[in-house]
C-alpha cells in the first residue's frame, strides 16, 4: 500500500522560514547537526523545518533565535526589499505587504544592537502556546483588537492606538478578537546582534 503522506512544504511562510533559519545558520558557519545540539532538537526536524515541511513552536523559535543570535521576530519576518542603512540610520520604505494565512510578518527598521522592529497581522483566535523570549517587546495596536495573555490567567484587551510593553522572560501569547484578526507594530530590544 502506497503512503498518503504529503512530500510537499506546509506553505509560503514556513518556506520563507526555514529559508531564513537555513541562511543564518549558514552565515555562522554551524552544520545543521551542531545548531540542532545547540537547541536541543533532533537534526531531522530541523532539516524538516530548513525545508517548510513542519512548523516551529514559540519556545523553540525562541531557542533557535538565541542560539543563531538573533531576535525571535527575525525569523518570523519577511525582510524588506526596500532598505537603506547608512551611519547609524536604518530606513525601510513600504512596500506591498500581501497578508495570507493565518499570520504574515514583515521586518521594518532595526538597529544593530538590539533594536528589532516588525509588522504582523494575525486572525488566530486562541491562545495556541504562551512563549518567553530574552528581549524585552513592546506592542503598538493599529487596527483590530489584540489579547496578550499571561500565565497567571491574567488576559489584557488592546485596542487600536493601545501599547503594552512585556519584560524579557516574561510568557505570553496572543490572540484575536473577533474574524477580522489584528495588525501591530512590535518592537523588540535586548538582543546583541542580527
């Protein structure tokens, strides 16, 4: 009997993800199993993901992200096509931005320090994993209405034009309120480098 299971990518984000992991991975000159020791994971998931056949969970992004020393969001976000940066000024101009699926990402300025910043807008409806990560984040609501939920049970409402800062290590997740689903700016701060 023939097996049924899918050879193809889960879809375009988790391509355009594990192309980013794959990249960085390479720029620091670890092999797939060195990086997959360093986080803990079995190298094949590693490999599954490198490639967008299976889909990281927060806290092991986090764990990734680390260890390749970058910003959780960094893995997350399509980088600009559109960028220029020059004595210590990083500007990235608008470009389309397609949002499909349940989530898309996009990288706006950084700074190389530890200044992250991204745009995402998100539909998801539930609390899937509360995540803890080593940069402190910052959240700025332009458009739907947010849920940032904390371990504690404790759930804080955002709704556009509303901000809500999360220290590094603190978990939480996100959800949205209602189909129309969110779009906020994060930023993030506390990592090293990019």
């Amino acid at each position: 009997m023939k097996s049924t299971r899918s050879t193809a990518p889960l879809d375009d984000e988790a391509v355009a993800m594990g192309g980013r992991i794959r990249g960085l991975r390479r720029e620091r000159g670890m092999t797939l199993v060195q990086l997959a020791g360093l986080v803990e994971m079995s190298q094949p998931f590693l490999s599954l993901v490198e490639r967008g056949h299976a889909r990281l969970s927060l806290a092991s992004m986090a764990k990734l992200a680390g260890a390749l020393g970058v910003p959780s969001g960094a893995l997350l976000a399509t980088p600009p096509s559109d960028r220029r940066t020059a004595g210590g000024v990083d500007v990235v101009h608008a470009t389309a931005r397609p949002a499909t699926g349940n989530r898309a990402v996009w990288q706006l300025a950084q700074l190389p320090r530890g200044l992250f910043g991204i745009e995402m807008v998100g539909v998801e409806r539930a609390f899937t994993e509360f995540a803890t990560h080593e940069e402190d984040e910052f959240l700025y609501l332009l458009g739907g209405t947010l849920e940032v939920g904390l371990v504690d049970g404790t759930v804080n409402t955002l709704r556009p034009g509303d901000s809500l800062a999360v220290a590094a290590g603190v978990a939480h997740g996100w959800r949205a309120v209602g189909p129309r689903g969110f779009r906020v700016v994060i930023v993030t701060s506390g990592t090293p480098s990019h």
